[in-house]
C-alpha cells in the first residue's frame, strides 16, 4: 500500500513580489474609486502609484535573482522588463491626466499582474 505524502509549496522570492505587484495595482484601483469619490483620493492614489512602481522594480529584481544565480528561464525577466514599461507609462500618463488611456492600461495592467501570479 502506497502512502502520499502531502506536497508542501513554498513561495519563492519571485511569487512573493509578483503576488505583491498585484495587490499594489488593485489598491491602485480602490483608491483610483477614492479619487472620484473623497477628499484624500488623490493624496493615496499618489502614494499608492509609488508605491506600485516599487513592486514593479521590485519583481524586476525578483525575476533576475531567479534567473541569473538559480539558472532558471530568462521569461520573467522580459515579463517583470515589459510590465515595469507599462507602469512607467501608466505614470506617465497619470501625471498628463489622460484617464482615456489610463484607466484601460490599469485594468490590463492588473490582468497582466494577475495572469503572471496565477502561473507562477
């Protein structure tokens, strides 16, 4: 008789910043709500913008630290390199105040984000 043996996940320092990425864009969301909606929207959708291209630097890092040193495939790193472009233009175009390209690029942003926690 064969027992199974339960399979333990751990994070790797790539999923955390990936999943971290995507939590950041959908509290750009919320507060993006906010800003419509409140006083102190924009004062966090500021913050939260920074704080969303930190994460986005960040899973660059994450993707070159697992592919370099741990010899793993060099396509996240084109993916997190692709992404922090997008949020480089999502900032971009917030500073413009262009919500006909901004709040799309957001949305597809976060399908991205989430797309690429989901494979990992």
């Amino acid at each position: 008789m064969a027992t199974q043996v339960p399979v333990q996940r751990s994070f790797s320092f790539l999923t955390i910043a990936v999943g971290l990425q995507t939590l950041t864009v959908f509290l750009q969301a919320v507060s993006a709500g906010l800003l419509l909606t409140s006083s102190y929207g924009e004062a966090l959708h500021s913050v939260g913008a920074r704080v969303m291209y930190g994460a986005s630097m960040l899973y660059v890092l994450a993707a070159v630290l697992a592919w370099k040193p741990g010899g793993g495939s060099p396509r996240p790193v084109w993916y997190a390199s692709g992404f922090l472009v997008l949020a480089s233009v999502q900032v971009v175009l917030g500073i413009a105040h262009v919500p006909s390209v901004h709040l799309p690029l957001g949305v597809l942003m976060f399908g991205l984000s989430l797309l690429a926690l989901v494979r990992r």
